[in-house]
C-alpha cells in the first residue's frame, strides 16, 4: 500500500466522521435553533438543504472576533448570528459544533491538498 493510499485512508476516516457528527449537530442542535423563534431567522443564508448546519456550526467554531467582523460585513445576511446563538446553545452544543466544523474543514482540505500534490508527483 503506497504512502498516498496510506494518508488517503485517514483522510476518509475523518470525513466519515464528520458526516456522522454532521448528522448528530442538525439533529441535537440545529433542529432545536429551527424551532426556536428568536433564532429561527438568523441561521444565515441556506445555499441549499442543511447549509445552515454549517453556519451554526461556522458560528460557534469561529473566535468571536472573526464571527462580529462576519456580522457588521455587508454579506452578513450569509452568516448564522453568533451572539444570538450562543445565548440560545449549551456547552455541549458548543463543543459539538466546533469539533464537527474543525473535522469538517480540515479532512476536506487535506484531501484536497493530498489529490493535488499526487496529481504533481510527489507520492511517485
């Protein structure tokens, strides 16, 4: 087995358990901000079925600094409202929203950057 099928594995090992928690925080989290009528409109912009999973998610994974320069942009619309969120979630939402974005993010990337440095030879 080459070192790119090695790394390639692990990659898809982390994705599938970013599917899973992906299902778990819109089910644990996300459903519960839907139903609730002070968070229900400022989920962010809903690209397609779920996106605003990913906003939640984006919302409390993001230093607060990052997420208050996102809400005063003029593309805030595009983003979940941090402080409303953050009254509205526990702990475990929390947690369970950043370890699910940070997996997310970094096993997307780092397969994007695995087929890109194979497509260049550095695995040959």
């Amino acid at each position: 087995m080459s070192l790119f099928s090695q790394l390639l594995a692990f990659v898809f090992i982390f994705m599938f358990l970013a599917c899973i928690l992906y299902v778990i925080f819109g089910q644990v989290t996300v459903r519960k901000l839907r139903n609730n009528p002070k968070t229900k409109d400022q989920l962010g912009l809903e690209y397609a079925s779920g996106w605003d999973i990913i906003n939640v998610a984006q919302a409390l994974a993001f230093p607060r600094s990052w997420s208050r320069k996102l809400e005063k942009s003029p593309l805030s619309s595009m983003y979940a409202n941090s402080q409303i969120l953050f009254e509205n979630t526990n702990k475990f939402d929390r947690f369970l929203g950043i370890v699910f974005y940070w997996l997310f993010m970094t096993s997307g990337l780092t397969g994007a950057l695995l087929v890109l440095l194979n497509f260049l030879g550095v695995f040959d």
